[in-house]
C-alpha cells in the first residue's frame, strides 16, 4: 500500500520500541545540540513524545489511522510538538492548513534538523518545491543514518514534484545508509511501478516482504504490482494474505474482492 491515510478500525498501538529507548535520551525541552545517529525532536513531555514514537511506528506499518491518533495524542501532550504537527500535516488532507497553521505557531527554538524541516515547510506551502528539497537534502546529510529524513525527501519528490527519478536515487541512498529500513523498498516499488518498471517493481517488492514478512503492507504492495500487471489470481492471493496477517487491512480484503471479479471478468 501506498502511504496515504486509509480508514483502518481505530485502536490504541503499546509498543515501545528501541528507537524510543534511544529518543528518550535526547528528549528535552530545550535545544542543546548532542550528535545522534537520528535526529532528535524538541518536546517538553516525555507522554507526547512516547504517543510521537507509538506513531512514527504505526506509520512505518501503514497503520495511518494508528498514526494518525498518536500524533493527535502526541500534540495534546504538547501542543508545541512541532515535529508531530508536521507528520500530521501530511496525512491531514482538507484539515492541513489548520494543522499547518498550529505547526508555525509551535513556540519552541528549534534544533538544527527541525529548523531545515521548517524552513522546506514554508518553502512547500510557498510553491517554492526546489527550496524545500534543497533543506531536507540538508537535512539528509545532518542525519544520513536516520530513515525519517529520507521519508520526508521521498515524500516531497514523489508527490509534490512528481521527480520519479529523483526519488529513486534519494531511496537508493536511503537503503545504502539504513540498511534496516524495509519501508524503503515499499517507496522503491512505487516509484518503478509509475515510470512502468515492472521488473524493478517486483523486485523491490519482493525484498520488502523478505525484510517483513509478518506485517501485512509489503502484501498489499505486491498485490497492487500483481493487479497493475493484471496479474489477477496472483493478486487476489497477495491481498489475501495481507488481510490474513492483519485483519485491520480491511483495504486488502476489498482490493481482493476487486481482484476476483476482475480474474472472473478476464477469464469470459
């Protein structure tokens, strides 16, 4: 699936993982610069931060509606959260100019990762694409180990600019520098599947699931290569699966619906 906000059923994700244990070290209200193979993020409140991690989480599984409430929880915690306003921003749809317009009015001193965000922020906002990805290259290279820079480049280049060949190269770097980064090859898959290269598609696809083969998303992603190459059955199967995973991925099932009638229609 691609990562755009679904309708999955709301429910409360309680993970907290490693990258939390490591954030908790450099949470701080204040700005103090410490190296860090991630960048860190400018928060007051221990709970906003733990609902900002639960959330980048459940974003990486495609689990947008989990996403989307931790965020929430996260800036009801602090409201001054600017990286969680700035999340929020790109999976707010008709509500992202109020969510934009709290990110801006977030009164806090930002660190220097922050401060490259905020600035492509306004540059996007402004038209300005090429200005926005010139700061998030520059933050890529403050953070080259850390996966949600390059999330943020990937996301201006291939849905703003519609630069396909651009974000080939900064996902390439991004699985080169965080080799643990599955979702990249979920990213990789798309933007060969919108230039036609189905054969890199199938490919990216394939070590997406080899990399997380007990979540759903890398299921749903082959499927959709199965059914843009009209690859029914396969899809059907693909789709399935994913819903056998995670039965949230009530997306999946429809798609396996669709996939079946299609099958039947091809085989008349």
């Amino acid at each position: 699936m691609d990562v755009r906000l679904e309708n999955f059923e709301k429910m409360r994700l309680r993970i907290l993982t490693p990258g939390l244990a490591f954030s908790i070290l450099l949470f701080s209200g204040c700005t103090e610069e410490k190296p860090a193979s991630v960048m860190p993020v400018t928060t007051d409140s221990e709970l906003a931060l733990e609902f900002y991690e639960t959330g980048m989480v459940a974003y990486d599984q495609i689990k947008l509606s989990l996403a989307w409430e931790n965020l929430n929880l996260a800036v009801e915690q602090d409201p001054d959260f600017f990286m969680a306003y700035f999340w929020l921003y790109f999976m707010s749809g008709k509500d992202s100019k109020k969510v934009l317009e709290k990110a801006f009015q977030s009164d806090i001193q930002h660190n220097s990762g922050e401060e490259q965000i905020r600035l492509a922020l306004k540059y996007l906002v402004d038209g300005q694409d090429m200005k926005a990805v010139e700061h998030i290259q520059n933050l890529v290279d403050l953070y080259p180990s850390d996966p949600h820079t390059y999330k943020i480049l990937y996301f201006i280049q291939f849905h703003f600019l519609k630069d396909m060949e651009a974000a080939i190269i900064s996902i390439k770097r991004a699985i080169r520098e965080c080799p643990g980064f599955p979702l990249a090859y979920n990213y990789l898959g798309y933007t060969y599947m919108e230039l036609e290269q189905y054969k890199d598609a199938e490919k990216a696809f394939d070590k997406y699931i080899q990399m997380a083969p007990s979540t759903a998303n890398p299921f749903d992603s082959k499927g959709d290569y199965f059914m843009a190459t009209e690859q029914f059955g396969k899809a059907y199967d693909s789709y399935m699966k994913a819903f056998e995973i995670d039965s949230g991925f009530e997306v999946s099932k429809k798609k396996a619906k669709k996939a079946r009638l299609l099958q039947e229609k091809a085989a008349l």
